[in-house]
C-alpha cells in the first residue's frame, strides 16, 4: 500500500543511464533557475517604496529613482562576474567551490552557510509572496496565509521536485513565461499611456522631497538595501552549471545574460510605472496589484498577472529547490554536511536536500507568520556575503591561470567583489536591528557545525582504517583457537524462540539460553516448559527479585566478555516476533528493541536479531 501511494506521488525509478535526460536546454533552464531573480519584481521596487514612505514626516519618495538606478548598475555588475564563475567552474558549487579552490576552507564554509541562509529564505520568501499576491486579488482568503505557505511547499514544490528535474521544468516553464508576457505587456501598455495619454511621465508629487540629512540618508540606505532583494537567485545558474545540456558553461553563461537582461527590463518598468502613478503602500494590497489596476483596471488582463504573478512567486521557491540540493551535495561530499545529502533518490533527485529546504522553509513561515515584511528583513545578507567571496575568489583564480584576458577577467572581478562588499556593509548596518542579525548569527553557527561534521568523519576515518602492521598483528597464532559463545536471552518457551535457538546452534557449537526470573512460580513454568523440548542445551536462570530484566542480562553477559579470550567472540541472539500491522506493535513491550540498543554499545559484543513474521 505504502510502495503504491509512494510510485503515485513520487512516480516510478529512474535508470542511471537516464540521468542525462534529465539535462535542461537553455530555455527551461531560464523558467527553472531564474524564477526567483525574475519574480522579484514582485516584491523588490514595493520594499524601496515601503521603507522611503514608512518613516513619519520624512519625504523621500523621490529617492526611488536614484535607488533604483544604483541596483540596476548593481544588477550587471554581478551578472558579468558570476558569467566568470560558470565558466571557470563547470562542475557547479557556486561561491563555495570556487572559494574552497582559490582561498581555503573558511572562506568556502562562510559561502556556504551565507547560501544555504539565503536559499532557504528564497523558498520562504517567494511562496509568503505569491500568497500575499492572490489575497490582493481575493481578499476573502486573508487570514489563511501560513497554511496556503504550507500546502504550497509541501504539496505542490516539494513533491513536484521529488518526480524529477525533467517533470519539475515541465510543470514550471508555462508559469514562468506565463508571469513574463503579462509583466512585460503590463510595463509596455503602461508606458505606452504614459508617453500618450498623460501630461506627466512621472507624477509631480513624486519629487516631493527635503533635503539630505543624517536621517534621510540611512533611510535612503536602507530602502538601498531591500531594493537588493531583487537580486536574489542571480547565482543559481552558476551553482547548478551540471544541470544543463552540454556545453554546460556555455549554455550557463548564455542563459545568465538572458536572465540579467529581463530582470534589469522588467526592474525599469515598474519602478518607472510606479513613480508615474505615484504608487503608496495600501494594507494587503501589493504595489504590483495597484500598478496593473492603473493600467487596466479590474478587468481579466488584471486577474491574469495577478494569477500568474502569484504562480510564479510560488514556483520561484523552486530556484531554491533546483540550487540547494545541489550546494549540499557538493558539500557533503567534502564531509561537511551528512553524506546521504550527497546521494541521489529513485527519480535522480537529492531528495534529502529537498526534504531539508521544505522543512527548513515551513519552520520560517511558521515562526514569523507568513509576514513577508519580516522576512524581507533577513533577506539579501546572506546572498552578497556569497557574491563577495565568490568574486575574491575569481581574482585568485584569474591571477593563477593568467590566461588571455586575464587582467581585464581580473578587475571585473574586483570591481564586483568591491560593490558587493559594500553592500553587504550597507544592509549590515541599516537592517541589523529588523532582522540582519539572525543571520549573523546563523551564519558562524552553521559553520560551527560544518566543523564538527568534518571532525566526526574524519574521526571515523581514522578508527576504521586497517593499516598493514594491524593485519599482521591480527593474524591468529599458531597452536591457538577461537570460541565463538552464542547467548540467545528467553523470556518464555516459544515457537520464535525455538527459531532463534536453531539458528544459534547454526553459528555455534556453545550456545548457552538465559532467562532472568523475577517470580518463582513464574520460574518453574519456564523450567518445566523447557526440559520439554529437551533440546540438549541447559537453561542458564539468573534471580532478580527487584524484577530488573535487563540488568541482570547485561551483568551476565559483562561477565562472559571479561572471562573471554582476546580472539573469543560473543555473540547476542535476540528473538523478535514482527506483527502483521504497525500498530500492533504498541500493543507489546519493546524488550528487544530495548536490549539490542543497550547491548550494540558494548564493545567486542556482536549483536544480532533473528524475527520471526506473524501472520495474523
């Protein structure tokens, strides 16, 4: 039944001879690793707007054109550099294996941990997006918000990407494009009417402003920095380059310049449209639904970017969905996260890594309650932290190979790792107190644990390796010989116990049945029952009036192992009865369960459980 519901949700097993089917040409990769970038626009010019207007008597709308302008000047700045980072790694990792390359373990570490932050924020962010999108449109499923986040996430992004990174861009490339003929058809009418119909290209109360001061200007900066957010997922094509067809680097490079160009289009448009209509913050009303409202009123053309915005806003989780997986993967192969996040699942995906993100992201929306505001507030950090070590590390990298180029490779670089760095002072400083400093805090945690991961490996590593001097001295002397003592533990003469007992005399010749009796009465019964069987072997009793049944056991066997010989093995043989349905199984104590967990820290004691299957 379970197998059943698993092949409908999740579909059938993929070969691995299928795995290169599963390579994206350049235009279903532009819907699957630029969702994110490309529905921020969504969101982006709105969070300039709220912050210039969310002071009281401070005028600084007027400020929203110079912002913008810095960000779209950003945009192509980090566009050309992470270009460099697809083409000088084609095996993908992003800023992390680019920093683990060219600057060492630390610098890689914080640009994986800055990541990983950031794309569990994009999943979070871009579903609490898409829902605050529809409730504009439908304002009578306000109040729902969280749980729409959670069925998004779980029933519709999470279990999408287990099927597969070809079923997966099938079900995401109509959305996207779908978002992109309504955005940029909604920026060409509206521009159209403004150069036509309107005596103003922009709106004479948006030039309202005071003059610049102290205060203005950290507004200023601040509005600069959730203004960045619409930046987020620029490195998702250079983190995934594996993912598409070959030439992979080529292709990689193409489709950023193509991303980078909608984006810095979609970017003007709507922060021009909203400085003509002078668009202001209206509660659970987002400044897009306004713009499209102004533009063509409430009729089907509004309730279709409205539909697809909110598609796409949900389905640019899946950027996150497509480019932390991966991230994992490359790490945990370098031993810092769990290995199993570096295996792929049935359908070729790393279903761990997306198990992981899903959960991560609900445990986000839940805690601040689907409010994207709040959200917006942790946003951006983690991914310029990235930018900046990633385009370091290209300096590093340009400097060693000095090809062709290598210079002017070099200071485009440089120039990114300098503007990024300072953006990541600027929204340090101006978003610390709403929200900046968890991740700052995040961060060296992750990293703390990134550590200790590597260390246990490492540790295991060591305590497992059989150098050659070890195998000579293991080799048994001659004249001497091994005993292998079987202990099978009885709590009651039964027919699994009958089983057990045949296999142990299977693996040894001294097999020795204990049963630890609390009761007289009870004791005799057993005794009774077993001299029936006359099996050839005793029935070795141990007394615990206090009815402890496992201490007793536990002393008994310590006692054999300090009596043992160094080349002697111990072996515990535990009857185990399996009933036909799981809930059966609250119906019985768990002694087995219970014994084999205490029994395999034992050292030199090796444990083993013979089941025996009920059928009924």
């Amino acid at each position: 039944m379970m197998r059943t519901i698993r092949r409908l949700l999740i579909g059938k097993p993929l070969h691995n001879n299928e795995l290169a089917h599963e390579k994206l040409p350049k235009w279903k990769a532009l819907s699957i690793f630029s969702s994110d970038a490309l529905s921020s626009v969504a969101y982006g010019p709105e969070q300039i707007i709220l912050t210039l207007v969310a002071v009281p008597g401070l005028i600084a709308y007027s400020y929203m054109a110079p912002i913008s302008l810095s960000i779209l000047v950003l945009l192509a700045i980090v566009a050309l550099s992470y270009v460099q980072v697809a083409k000088a790694n084609p095996g993908g990792g992003g800023a992390y294996a680019v920093a683990k390359k060219n600057l060492g373990e630390m610098p890689a570490l914080i640009a994986a941990g800055s990541v990983f932050a950031d794309y569990v924020l994009t999943a979070a962010v871009s579903v609490t997006a898409g829902t605050a999108a529809i409730t504009s449109a439908f304002p009578f499923i306000a109040g729902h918000d969280v749980a729409i986040d959670l069925f998004v996430l779980f029933a519709i992004l999470m279990l999408i990407n287990l099927r597969g990174v070809r079923e997966s861009s099938n079900a995401f490339v109509f959305p996207t494009y779908a978002f992109l003929f309504g955005i940029l058809c909604l920026v060409a009418v509206g521009a159209y009417k403004a150069f036509t119909e309107s005596t103003y290209l922009v709106h004479p109360d948006a030039f309202s402003t005071q003059p610049l001061n102290w205060a203005a200007f950290f507004v200023i900066l601040r509005a600069f920095a959730n203004g960045c957010s619409s930046m987020t997922g620029v490195e998702a094509i250079a983190d995934s380059v594996p993912m598409f067809r070959k030439p992979e680097s080529h292709n990689a490079t193409i489709t950023t310049y193509w991303m980078a160009g909608i984006l810095g289009t979609m970017f003007t448009g709507i922060s021009f449209l909203m400085l003509h209509y002078h668009i202001i913050p209206i509660p659970d009303v987002t400044a897009l639904s306004q713009i499209a409202e102004q533009v063509f009123g409430r009729g089907w053309f509004y309730y279709y970017i409205q539909l697809s915005t909110m598609l796409v806003l949900y389905l640019a989780a899946n950027t996150a969905y497509n480019g932390l997986p991966i991230l994992l993967s490359i790490v945990a192969k370098d031993g810092y996260m769990p290995r199993y996040l570096a295996t792929r699942g049935e359908r070729l995906t790393y279903s761990n890594g997306i198990l992981l993100l899903t959960i991560a992201a609900a445990t986000l929306i839940v805690v601040f309650g689907g409010n994207i505001d709040h959200l917006i507030s942790l946003y951006a950090i983690g991914v310029f932290v990235s930018f900046t070590i990633a385009q370091t590390s290209m300096i590093v990298h340009w400097r060693r190979e000095r090809g062709q180029g290598w210079q002017l490779r070099a200071w485009l670089n440089g120039l990114g790792a300098f503007t990024t760095g300072l953006v990541v002072i600027i929204i340090t400083v101006t978003k610390f107190a709403h929200g900046a400093w968890l991740i700052l805090v995040f961060v060296p945690s992750i990293i703390f644990v990134f550590k200790k991961i590597r260390g246990h490996y490492d540790s295991i590593a060591k305590q497992l390796s059989m150098p050659p001097e070890f195998v000579a001295q293991a080799k048994p002397k001659a004249g001497t010989e091994s005993k292998h003592i079987v202990v099978v533990p009885v709590s009651t003469p039964t027919r699994v116990v009958f089983e057990t007992l045949k296999y142990a005399k299977a693996i040894g010749d001294n097999v020795l049945a204990v049963h630890v009796a609390s009761e007289e009465d009870s004791e005799e019964k057993i005794k009774a029952k077993w001299n029936q069987w006359d099996l050839g072997l005793e029935l070795v009793v141990l007394h615990s009036p206090y009815r402890l049944l496992m201490n007793p056991l536990i002393d008994y066997i310590e006692h054999l192992h300090d009596a043992k010989g160094p080349d002697d093995y111990i072996t515990v043989v535990i009857p185990e009865f399996e009933t036909k349905r799981w809930w059966h199984r609250l119906l019985h104590n768990q002694t087995g369960w219970i014994l084999r967990t205490a029994l395999i820290l034992r050292e030199n004691v090796i444990v083993t459980t013979v089941p025996y299957q009920l059928k009924e």
